[in-house]
C-alpha cells in the first residue's frame, strides 16, 4: 500500500504550477461593471455590440424580404455561381466555356500564317526592303510568275516558306518570251485574286512590276543560253528562252535570292535556269518541283483557262500517254522510239491535237537518246486549238536487287 501511495502522489513541476496559476488569475478576473467587452477580432479591432446588433437585424430583414419575393415570384433560390458574377467569375466562365469547345489535338487542323504580304512596284523599293531583311540576315526565296496564280503556284510558295524566312513572289508576264503571233495579249492576268491567295499562303513579298520597270527605254541587253534550248521548245518558240534567262536574271539581280523555285512541268526551262546559274557563277540554288495535276491527270497551267470543255478532255491523253510509256518501261523496255510510240499513238486520237514533238532526253543535256539505260525524261508538247500545252515524265530504270545467296 505504501508503494501504491507512493506511486500515486507526483511532485507538479514548477511549469505546471506556474500554469495553474496563470488560469486561475484568468477565471478570477473581473470585468468592469457597466463595460462590457466584445471578443476582439482577428485583426486586433474590437466590435462593439451595437453594431453587431444592427448588422445582425438588417440582414434578418434582407433574407425576410428575399424569402417573401421568391414566393410572389415563384423563383428557386440560386446559388451564389447561379447569381450575379463577378469579373473573375465570368473570365474563368469564359476559359472554361473555351477549353470545351477548343478540339482535341488530333481533330485541330493547321491554320494558314497570316502574315503581312508587302506590295512592291518598283526595282528601288524591292531593294529597300531588301537591304532591310539582309541586315537581319534572313534567307530569302524567290517565285518568278507570270501571275494568275493556281495549285501548282502556290506549291511553290509552300516549299519556299519552308525553305526561307523571307518569300518573294514575283508576277510579271514577260513580254520578252513571247513571239510576235503569240497569247502576250490574251495572256490571264488577275493581281488582286493572286494577292489574296498569296497572303493566304503566308508569303513576305508581292514584286509586281510593270514593263518599263524590267525594260526600260533604251534596254538593249540580253542573257542567252545556247545549247539546252535549241531543240524543242526552243525550236518552235524562236527567242523564248532567251526572253526567260534574261528576266529570270534581272529578278535574281533585284532579289539576290539564296533560293529560286521552279516547277519542272516547264522542264526545258529548267534546265536552262540551272545551267545559266552555273556557267555565270551566280550565287543561288535552284530548287525544281514536282507537277502539279489536277484530278484528272492533267498538269495544271494558266493557259488550261482557254481549253472549251471538249478540248479540255482531249488534253488528259497527254498524261494517260506519259503514264503508259511508263509502264511499258518498268515492264522491261528499253528503247525510246518504243516509248515514244506509245504516247503518239494516244495522241494521235484526239480530233483537235496537233503534236509538235514527242521526244525521250538526258535529263541534264537534254539529248535524245536511243534507249534509256538508267534516267531519262519524256517530253510532250502540243497543241488544241490555238493552246498550247506541254508536259514530261521522268523515266528511271529500276535496278533489282541481287538475292542473297
């Protein structure tokens, strides 16, 4: 018993006494008589009782005469999102609302730049902006035209954004390429539409010159390029290519492009540009893009606008031609009258069609060559009506592959 007693009786330490203490001081304090004391807040402000009071009996009023509107009115009682929103409120509404209606990443399609398109008329205003953009060491892409701008076109602006900061489209119908009973006048021509679709492409600069701009009074200076172009186009077309290798290196002396792209359904003229960049040491790469066809197979051009419905279905056996010479070379053969032959014969069906040349070529020299070896380009140029067009084909030899042993 002495153990549990022991046991039981603890010695308080002084903390606790001092603590007792302090409560007991506390619950013995008197309040003040006549004061009374409101519990402070928590900003250290005491409230007095009267205002709570009247705070108290206003509200008691407000929810009363709130209560006895909803029951005249026959109205629900909202919630505090259901009522009046603040701008907070209704901003995160919005982002909500937004996020809802934006489309996951898989549905979203890719919106077109809209960036600012630039209109230059002039040789010194083109060279202005330029000096600009070099300052800032852009690279910079060129698109030479003739203007009405189709599908095909505007490949080419899509391959030249990717390529280079800076897009220049030119449009200039030249009249230096075109022949004396040539389509110089009739020629399609439609600024404001190729304007429109070229901002929607996203390019920098519109360069639309007019003639005395390029040729002015007294211009006596030309850029010809022999060999690649006496045949073909060049044979039937006297002075074309000469009208084009000197425009296109006026525009590469304006622009000074790092880049130039080409469409190779013009292929001669292609080649032609390659060659002038290279015999002249000219400072610019040139890019050739594949042809751009409609549905149908026919390779889209400007002058494609003059063909009447019936000669515009006579037109797709240029590229039904081009596609059979094909496939009788992946079949094995090998000889260029043969292929050639396939695509005249096409041809040849068609009331209106007048051929001008039917011909199997090195695609860097532009000789015609007996039988394709390894590559080799197919070219057709004719006539329906008073139109003129043109097309190609590449043509390389698949190698098979040695088995294994």
């Amino acid at each position: 018993m002495a153990a549990k007693s022991r046991t039981r009786k603890k010695k308080s330490s002084p903390a606790r006494k001092t603590r007792a203490k302090k409560t007991t001081k506390k619950t013995t304090k008197k309040k003040p008589a006549g004061k009374k004391t409101s519990p402070k807040r928590k900003g250290g402000k005491k409230k007095t009782g009267s205002r709570k009071k009247t705070s108290g009996r206003k509200s008691a009023k407000k929810r009363a005469t709130k209560k006895a509107s909803r029951k005249k009115t026959g109205r629900k009682k909202t919630s505090r999102t259901g009522g009046k929103k603040s701008a907070r409120g209704k901003k995160r509404a919005r982002i909500a609302s937004a996020r809802r209606k934006r489309p996951s990443s898989g549905q979203r399609k890719d919106k077109k730049p809209t960036r600012p398109l630039k209109i230059v008329r002039t040789v010194k205003d083109m060279r202005r902006y330029l000096s600009d953009v070099g300052a800032k060491r852009r690279k910079v892409a060129l698109v030479p035209t003739m203007g009405y701008l189709h599908e095909g076109h505007l490949s080419l602006v899509r391959e030249a954004r990717r390529l280079a900061s800076v897009v220049v489209v030119s449009v200039f119908v030249n009249p230096a390429q075109f022949g004396p009973a040539e389509d110089l006048d009739r020629y399609p021509r439609d600024l404001s539409g190729d304007r429109r679709k070229l901002r929607r492409e996203g390019a920098s600069v519109l360069f639309a010159p007019d003639t005395a701009e390029i040729y002015p009074e007294g211009f006596q200076t030309y850029v010809e390029v022999t060999e690649v172009t006496r045949d073909y186009c060049g044979a039937s077309r006297p002075g074309h290519f000469r009208g084009v290798t000197t425009v296109v290196s006026k525009l590469f002396n304006i622009v000074k492009p790092d880049v130039a792209i080409f469409g190779q359904k013009d292929f001669q003229q292609l080649v032609a540009i390659r060659r002038l960049v290279k015999d002249l040491d000219m400072q610019v790469e040139i890019v050739g893009m594949p042809t751009f066809r409609e549905e149908d197979g026919l390779a889209m051009s400007s002058r494609n606008a003059y063909l009447s419905p019936s000669q515009r279905q006579q037109a797709t056996a240029i590229f039904r031609g081009l596609r059979k010479a094909k496939r009788l070379l992946d079949s094995g053969e090998r000889d260029s009258a043969e292929l050639a032959a396939i695509v005249l014969d096409l041809l040849r069906e068609e009331q209106d069609m007048r051929i001008e040349y039917v011909a199997v070529c090195d695609p860097q020299s532009l000789e015609r060559v007996p039988e394709v070896e390894s590559e080799a380009v197919l070219l057709v140029a004719v006539r329906i009506g008073d139109t003129r067009l043109i097309d190609n084909i590449q043509l390389n030899v698949r190698r098979k592959r040695a088995r294994r042993k």
